[in-house]
C-alpha cells in the first residue's frame, strides 16, 4: 500500500510539471485557436538562455529578468513576423507556422549557444526524504508550490484586469472583439509573452530536473496528451489533465510493465488520450464547438 | 443636418453574386435610419461593410469626414462605430458586466503591466470604466443581471447585453443589424423605445435593420428600401410608404 501511494504522490508530482507545460499551449490555443508547437521550442530557449547567463556570473534574479524580457522580444518578433501576415488563415496554416517555428527557435538556440548539456542548479534539493514512512523530494514539493502559484497568479490575472476580460473576450468571439475595438495584436503579442514566462519557468523546473538540452523540447510531445484530456482551452483542464496523466502512467508502469516487460509510461499516456478522444473529444474540460453552418 | 456617414457607389459581391450594387446614400448627423428590404436584399452586408467586416470591391465610405475606400473593424471601432450583431456575437462565458467592460476596449489606455500592478493610469481607468459600465447597465434595465453569465440568460436580454455592450463605448454611429429578431410584440415595442431613447439621451446617430415595416416606420426618421443590392427608395417614413417602387418590392408588380 505504501509503495502504491508513494508511486501515486510521485506520478501526480510529475503530472503537475507535465501541467505546467500544458499551460503554455493553453493559453496560446485560447487567444488565438492554435496549438503551438512551437511552445516546447521556447521552454528550451528559455531555458538554455537562463543556464548560458547564470554560468556566465548572473544572479538567479537577473537570468530570471533578462531571458523573461528575451521571451517578451521572441513574442513581439513572432507576433510580426509569423501571426500578422497569416491573419485570417485557417488554424492548420498557423499550426504548421509554428511547426516551422520550433526549428526556427531550436536552431538559433543550438547555434548561439551551442548544443552542450548543461547542468542547472536551482539551489533546491532533490533527494527524496522520508515524510511518515512515504519519500517525497523536496524539489517536487517546491515545484508543485510553484505551479500551483503560477495557476493562482494567471487565475487572478484574467479575472481581474481588463486585459483579462479582452483576453477571453476574444477566446470567446474573436470577430465581435475586433468590433468593439480590441487590438488584436496586442492580445497576441501579451499572450505569447505570457507564455514565454511560462515557459521559462517550466524550463527552469525540467532543466533542473534532466539537465538543459535539446530534449527539452520535446516536452511537446509529452503535452500533448495532457491537453488532449484536459482539453486545450481550460488552464484547470491542462492541471487535471497533467495529474491523471502523471499518475495513470506512473501507475501502469508498476503494474501493467511487468505483464508486457518493459516500461509502458512512454506510451501509455498516448492510448489513454486516444480513450478520450474516442469518449470526450473536447477533453474534460474544454469547450464543444457548435458552429452555425 | 450634416451628414455623419455617406456611401458612395459602394458595391460588393460574392462570387460573382452582388450583394450591393453601386450603392450611394447619406445618413444625417443624429438620426434613426433604418434599412428595410426583403432577405437577401444586402442589408446585413451594408452594415458589415460600414465597420469593416466586408471590404467593398468599389466605392467609398465617409465617416465623420474622413473617406475610407476600406476599413479594419477594429479601426471602425476606434472612430466611433459601435454595432450589435444579427446573431448575439456575445462573449457567452464572461458575466454582463464583463461584456460591457468589454465594450470599453477602444478607450483603453492603460498597458498591461500597468493592469497587473495597478499603477499608473490603471486605477483612474478602472473607476472610470466601472462607472460607465454601471450607468449603462442601469440605463438598459439589466441591473438583475449584471453578474449573470451571458450563455445562461434569455435572448432577448442578450439582444440588450449586445446593444449595452455597442452602447458603453458612446460611439458616435451605431449599426444595430436586427436587434428586435425573434421578439414578440411587446418586447420589439420595448426595444424600440430604448433605441429612441438611446438616440435621444445620448444623441447618437443609429442605422438599423428591422423586417417589421410597422415598427421601423414609427421608429425612423429616414429609412432607406434595398433589394437585391440597389436602393429603391431614400426617405422620410411617409414618402416610402407611399413610393410604388416599394410596394412592388415587397409585394411583388404586376409584369
């Protein structure tokens, strides 16, 4: 029983970091109807950027500020150069745009910087301690405060601020929000600095984790179940849909591996999603199209 | 008067079909015009192409004496016309009140950084917007409903919530595309007043689109008769009742 819960608590730990990526994609997919693939790309920039900065003498807070206002650059150049001359294009036009876009990004990233791996200590301890007979890490649980704050702040942000309410005005309908004067474009381009901050801070929790390198952005791949469950239009849906996902594949592992010999957490994530597909295709929390024909 | 917006020659197809057939009128400063037709007459696509949602293959619209051959809807907004929408183009999942914040965007000056501190130019604004929000409410009766979520309520207090929403921003011109569809007869005749006075205590200049002849011709000062993309007839309420070329739109002529 115990080695249950403990293999359950470290499946919804990772779940809540596989949450913290989904939001990244979440908030892009409401602003603008496009699943960003490119947002696995800007957690390795950002990443990469922060460790090259803190290895060359900065301080946390000064990485921290410095590759936050790169990732605000990233969103205004993107907003310019990629979003406005494909305005009006239908969303898989965008969505190959920002396939395009992750190549674009991870290989300026890789030839700026180099392609090193390199280590990245946040300064919080990752050795698993005993809580009552049950070992849990330290940095999980400070990762978990994190993206639990991070959920708080955004929370507050869109409910509180005009921005917010243009934000979901136009999540909601986009055509009616230009009609009533809201700037497109500078929704996009906050959004995607938002994003760019999220990402940042996800990049920061996995590079510590498993070290900045270029599989850091593949982290897309590990979203996109996660948003295919907790629909890709509700930040609570990408946290649900990261725990069950943490949890269902931690799980399997440990009970179902052994029955087919080998680990199944690289895949069974995706015949879960492929479940919810065929059951609730607008994921748990994600909204149903109705459309006027 | 002078005149707030004119058209001129404007014409627009789809396909090959036109919608609005080299169309020219003008719309006084402060009036209620209204656009009558049978369906498919091009009403809808007038309105769309005054706040930029269609762009006109040809001709010009002054606004407020600037001439535009195309406008953006966000740049329409932002001089100063407001619309409601056929179908409620509401923002369904945010609450009323939301809405109609909202509807305020094109007066907003604070930044985002600004909104999330709440330094700088954010705290003025806010109360500002509250109280302009507040008051529109109230003048549109939706006091009950002001923290209620859009996609929840009736849809004649939604044709209201979209008609607050146009209204906040106190645009100089107001494009209302049908807003008494689907009304029964004292709702159109509430509706109704509203608009008048709408256009009484806050002198805004409105073009509207309404099947319901009765009504229109006790509503407007001017009306404006479409079909199939051309002007049939331009004037007061009493000269088009009595305009043959009217009749035999609506009722069909003997060939």
């Amino acid at each position: 029983m115990a080695y249950f819960l403990e293999t359950l608590i470290a499946g919804l730990f990772a779940g809540l970091m596989y949450g913290l990526v989904a939001i990244g994609f979440v908030l892009i997919y409401k602003a603008s109807g496009v699943f960003n693939f490119a947002q696995g790309a800007m957690v390795f920039l950002a990443a990469l950027v922060f460790v090259t900065l803190v290895e060359h003498g900065a301080n946390f807070w000064v990485a921290f500020a410095l590759t936050s206002g790169l990732m605000v650059l990233t969103a205004v150049a993107v907003e310019a150069l990629v979003l406005r001359p494909l305005r009006n294009r239908d969303p898989l036009t965008l969505f190959m745009a920002t396939l395009g876009l992750s190549f674009v990004i991870d290989g300026a990233a890789q030839f700026f910087l180099g392609t090193d791996v390199h280590m990245l200590d946040l300064g919080i301890d990752d050795i698993a301690e005993d809580y009552g007979g049950l070992f849990i890490s330290w940095f999980d649980i400070v990762a978990s405060l994190i993206v639990v704050a991070l959920v708080a702040v955004l929370g507050i942000v869109f409910s509180r601020t005009r921005m917010g309410v243009s934000l979901r005005a136009v999540a909601d309908d986009t055509l009616a929000a230009q009609s009533i004067g809201i700037r497109l474009p500078v929704i996009w381009r906050i959004v995607w600095s938002v994003a760019g901050v999220v990402a940042l801070v996800a990049g920061l929790l996995w590079g510590a984790r498993q070290g900045v390198q270029f599989s850091l952005s593949l982290v897309t791949l590990k979203a996109l179940p996660v948003l295919i469950i907790g629909g890709f239009s509700s930040i609570p849906g990408a946290i649900v849909g990261g725990l069950i996902v943490g949890a269902s594949e931690a799980l399997a592992d440990i009970y179902l591996g052994p029955l087919v010999d080998g680990s199944v957490s690289t895949w069974f994530a995706y015949i879960l999603a492929v479940a919810f597909l065929l059951v609730r295709p607008a994921g748990l929390f994600g909204d149903r199209d109705i459309e006027r024909v | 008067m002078a005149s707030l917006l004119e058209l001129v020659d404007v014409s627009l197809s789809f396909r090959g079909v036109k919608a609005l057939n080299a169309l020219s009128f003008a719309v006084a400063e402060g009036e209620i015009c209204a656009l009558i037709g049978p369906n498919g007459a091009g009403k809808s696509s007038l309105l769309n192409v005054i706040n930029g949602v269609y762009r006109a293959d040809s001709g010009d619209i002054v606004f407020d004496g600037s001439r535009f051959e195309a406008i953006r809807p966000g740049r329409a907004a932002r001089l100063g016309i407001g619309r409601t929408f056929q179908h409620n183009a509401l923002f369904r999942r945010l609450t009323v009140r939301e809405n109609v914040l909202a509807g305020l965007s094109r007066h907003g000056e604070a930044s985002f950084v600004e909104n999330i501190f709440r330094f700088g130019r954010d705290g003025r604004e806010r109360t500002d917007f509250a109280g302009r929000a507040d008051h529109v409410i109230a003048f549109l009766g939706l006091e009950a409903e002001r923290e209620r979520i859009v996609a929840t309520l009736p849809y004649g207090i939604q044709k209201r919530v979209d008609l607050a929403r146009a209204l906040v921003s106190e645009p100089k011109l107001l494009l209302l595309d049908e807003p008494m569809a689907g009304m029964n007869q004292d709702e159109k005749r509430d509706m109704s007043r509203i608009i008048t006075e709408v256009n009484r205590a806050f002198g805004t200049t409105i073009v509207l689109i309404e099947h319901d002849v009765g009504i229109v011709l006790g509503l407007a000062s001017h009306i404006v008769v479409l079909d199939y993309g051309r002007k049939v007839a331009d004037g007061t309420p009493e000269a088009v009742r009595n305009d043959p070329d009217v009749i035999a739109a609506y009722l069909g002529t003997v060939h």
